[in-house]
C-alpha cells in the first residue's frame, strides 16, 4: 500500500519510491515516497505562507484544532496501532499503547499556556514578558515511537503559533504519513508539512534558512550534527537524544517486585527506549538473588511477531541496529557471564532474545556504552558513595533510578545522579505535564510541560516608559 506526503495541504507523492521493512519478517508491507530536496523548499513554504495567519489565531482556536486531531487519532486507533507493529516491531498492546499516548499528549498539550508576565507596573515602568512564535519548526523523529514523538513536535510547535515541517524517520515512516492524512483534514493547509526521505534531507533542514527551529529525537551522534549544522543560521534547538541510564538497587528492597520494575524499565520496547534501564547496580548482598529473579522474568518473555497474541517482546527496529545489537552480545559473551537469553532468533527477523549479563563491571563496552537493544548489564555495587561515581561517570545523564524501602534516603541519593529524570521505586513515570531534560550529551533544551512549549517561542520583553 502506499502513503502520500503532506506538503501545502495537499497528499502528493515523491519522485521515486522507498520500500518500508517489517522488521519481524525482513519483506516490504508498504511503499512510501521519496521526496527531493525541492519537496522540503515546497513544504518550507508552505509552511511559512501558513503560519502568520495561524500566529494571528486565538489560542481557542489552536486548543480546538489539536484537541481534533487528538480525537482523530483516537478514532483510527486500531489502522494505527497495526501500522506500528509493522513498521517498528513492538507487541500490538505497546502499541495501541502509543496511540493512546499520542492522544493524551496532544489533548494536555492542547490545555497549556504562556500568558504575559507582568515583571513591573507603577508610576514609571510597565514591563513585561511575553512569548512570540518561532516561525517554521522541522521535527526530525526516532523510529522507536514512531506516532508519538510527531505528536510531542507537533503539540507545542502549533500551540505556540508556529507551522512545521516534519520528517520521520525513514524505516518508520508510515503512521507519520497516516498522521498526515489526518491533518490534511483538520489543520489549514501549509500549517503541517510530513515528508518522507532516505536519511538524506536532515542535514539539509538542519541548514535550511527557511527553519528556525530544529526539534530532535534521536541518537546523540546525530544531534550533535543536527546542533553543528544548525549554527550555521543560529537555528534554535531541542535535543532530545540518548542515555546510559543507571537504576541502583539497595539490599533492603523486595526483590521480585524491584525486578520486575526494573526488567520493566530495561525491556519495553524490546530495549529500544532513550529513557531504559541500561545497566542495573545491585548491592552485593542481594546480588545474586536479584540476577536470578531478572533471569525468570526473562525466561518468561515471548519474542516473536508483535502482531501475534501474547508475544511480548518484539524485534530490533532495523537491521543496522541488529548488527550493532549483536556486537554487543559478543562482548557481553567476552565480558560476563549471560544468564538469559543471549542469542539472536535463526530465520527472518531482526529477534534478539532479552539477555541477562551478570559478572560485568565499568569499563566494559556492554557498560560503557547504550546498547538500545534487550540486553541489560548488572553490575555488583558495594557503598553508596562509590555507586553514585559509577552511575555519573558517563558522557550521558538523561534518565536514572533509586529502589530502596527507605524513601528518605532513596530520594536524597536520586537528587545527586546526574540525569534529567531520576525515578524513586519506579521506571519510566513520563507524561505530558512532566518536563523531560537531559544532563551532559543526552540533550539541550526540554520537552513535555509548560517548559516544552516556551521552548517553541521567543521570549519578547516590552518596556514601556511612563515618566
């Protein structure tokens, strides 16, 4: 089947044609356009003829559009979730998951606001701040959450007076495209552009002079290019991008229950989540209880065709990403000790069992390193002091979690992990009111919340003289 882009309100195809991969079966489901880099000079027009009519819209009216397309979304939420599956791999349920996230974000990001802010008022100054749009936004999306991370770029970039110009990536272009069919309904024409490209218009975005704004999901290698390429016309950005994300476990927890959560936190998505558990310090005296408890859990998992009732774990993304995926299954091989899992599935598919490492310790690629796969380290800690140093010694800082029975002494060890969102007895706790931030090289900027929509406007101070 194929899916048109969105450019000027219009369905139009590209050029030529790209073949979409189900990952579970390694064959094309679904054809796509291609667009030419006079397709994206299209939509920036579009885009930018858009978005000073939608700049002078009251904010009822951006709230009743988006809260529409959430509707929208809701309405085709079975066509959604089964493009999902198809294109990213996940289990059915995680991703009617995804389709019920994309709507309750947009419909929250739909009751937000930046009203003016009064600084000074008396006899001699009025002063105030206020929020003024951007302009043209690109969003670049991931391929993990292929639906909803258009929505987290589209949400705020319209509810604070810009127009956009979006682009998935290219192994999970479909429900974008889908999306776009839904927009081209709901939203005036040129306000929402999707195009579809083969990993070639990114950098050209990133340089375009008609963007003023680049919002970024994805990996930090290409962020830091997106940030390069971006001050070339001192583009704004958002940067939301990778992590090595630490949970310390202390001895005083249950131990099934706090597997769980962990395993939980480590494996949705088959691992392939910016915000995952990628390595597990456990205290020394519950150490090897806490290895077997995740290596049950583990066992239990079905890995199979996310379309297929009761799988629960489906298939790695894309083949680049399986060959990266494997490689760390050799050095967890090399490095450790594998209590689950640990092999890739023989056949068609790019399947990886969820795999325990144990007996591994910092300094270790499968460490050191964001696997975005199933596969989690853990990692023998003694003292406190000593596993916070290990957990902030990464170039990444985006997410982190505490498990203890003493909440008091959990939440202060949380407050000194270096990341932008540190869980307390919990794994992935996100929303559309949270602000999500990263430390060091896991991301510049915030999404989500209030906090997320200033990021979409520039702030204006007017200074009015009355004496």
């Amino acid at each position: 089947m194929d899916y048109p882009m969105l450019i000027g309100g219009r369905l139009v195809a590209g050029d030529t044609m790209l073949d979409i991969i189900n990952p579970a079966t390694e064959e094309p489901f679904a054809r796509v356009p291609h667009a030419s880099e006079a397709q994206l000079d299209d939509a920036v027009a579009a885009a930018a003829a858009a978005q000073k009519a939608w700049e002078a819209t009251s904010m009822a009216t951006r709230r009743a559009k988006i809260e529409e397309l959430s509707a929208a979304i809701a309405q085709n939420e079975a066509e959604l979730a089964r493009i999902i599956t198809l294109e990213q791999g996940k289990p059915l349920p995680e991703a009617i998951g995804e389709v019920q996230w994309s709507v309750g974000y947009l419909a929250h990001t739909a009751t937000l606001d930046l009203p003016d802010r009064v600084i000074q008022d008396d006899a001699e100054f009025f002063i105030e701040t206020r929020h003024k749009p951007l302009g043209v936004v690109g969003g670049i999306i991931a391929w993990n959450f292929p639906l909803l991370l258009c929505c987290w770029k589209i949400g705020p970039a319209l509810m604070a007076g810009n127009a956009i110009v979006l682009k998935p990536a290219p192994t999970t272009p479909v429900s974008a495209l889908k999306l776009a069919a839904l927009c081209a309904d709901i939203f005036p024409p040129g306000l929402i552009n999707i195009i579809t490209d083969d990993n070639d218009l990114g950098p050209k975005m990133s340089t375009h002079p008609g963007i003023s704004k680049i919002g970024f999901t994805g990996s930090s290698e290409t962020g830091k290019r997106i940030m390069a390429a971006a001050a070339s016309s001192m583009k704004r950005v958002t940067l939301e991008m990778g992590g090595n994300d630490p949970s310390i476990v202390l001895p005083d927890v249950d131990v099934r229950a706090t597997a769980e959560k962990v395993y939980g936190g480590a494996f949705l998505n088959a691992g392939q989540v910016c915000l995952a558990v990628k390595r597990a310090y456990v205290h020394e005296d519950i150490y090897d209880e806490f290895c077997g408890a995740l290596s049950e859990i583990a066992a239990q998992a079905v890995l199979g065709d996310g379309l297929q009732q009761g799988t629960t774990i489906g298939p790695i993304q894309n083949k680049a990403q399986f060959e990266k995926v494997k490689g760390y299954l050799d050095d967890a091989r090399a490095s450790g000790t594998i209590i689950a899992g640990g092999h890739p599935r023989d056949g068609k598919g790019y399947f990886v069992e969820p795999t325990i490492v144990r007996d591994v310790t910092d300094g270790q690629r499968i460490v050191d390193e964001e696997q975005f796969g199933p596969i989690l380290p853990v990692i023998a800690f003694k003292h406190i002091d000593d596993v916070i140093a290990r957990a902030n010694a990464s170039d990444y800082g985006l997410g982190g979690a505490v498990h203890s029975a003493d909440v008091d002494a959990a939440t202060d060890i949380a407050g000194r992990i270096e990341a932008g969102s540190v869980w307390v007895n919990q794994q992935l706790n996100i929303g559309p009111h949270i602000p999500m931030a990263g430390f060091k090289g896991s991301g510049l900027g915030v999404e989500q919340s209030v906090e997320g929509l200033a990021e979409y406007t520039q702030m204006q101070v007017i200074n009015v003289a009355r004496a």
